[in-house]
C-alpha cells in the first residue's frame, strides 16, 4: 500500500494529496510533497516533513508555506540550517 499512497501523494486533487501524505506520514514515512506545484499542499508538507526544511523554502511565493516553514525553526536540530531559514525569512 505504501506505494499506492506514494502516487496519490503526487497526482489527484491537492486535498486527496495531502490526504494521502498524511497517512504516509502516519506510517513513519517521509511523505514529500516540499516541490509540489499548489500551496496547500507545499504548506502540508512542510509540517509533516520528517526530513529538515530546505531554506529556499523560506522564500516560498505563499504566505501559509512561509508560517508554516517558520513555525519548524524550533524543531531543527541542525543550527546552521536554522539560521539559513531565519536569514531568508527575515529577507521576506
């Protein structure tokens, strides 16, 4: 099934993508979607990435990517990285 859910995770409507992220997320697997081309989506990645946040993603188009990317600082256990991601979050 983790398969399936993989490839739901990448095509379908944005609702059934997230949808279909969360539960690979559930499953302890990291369920991407950081590139995808709708915001919604992009936003749910970003929480529950098991993975650290590319900083690039603090310069996202989308206001709620950005909260979101914001909101994972405190999480980050690499502090180079945070600081990239606080340095392009305070260039917005």
């Amino acid at each position: 099934p983790e398969a399936e859910l993989r490839k739901l995770a990448k095509e379908g409507t944005p609702a059934g993508r997230v949808a279909a992220m969360t539960l690979l997320h559930r499953r302890g697997s990291d369920p991407g979607g950081l590139d995808d081309p709708h915001p919604g989506v992009r936003e749910a990645a970003v929480r529950l990435s098991m993975k650290e946040i590319p900083p690039a993603m603090a310069d996202d188009e989308d206001a709620r990517v950005r909260f979101a990317v914001a909101a994972r600082l405190g999480e980050s256990k690499d502090e180079k990285a945070t600081l990239e991601l606080l340095d392009a979050l305070a260039e917005q």
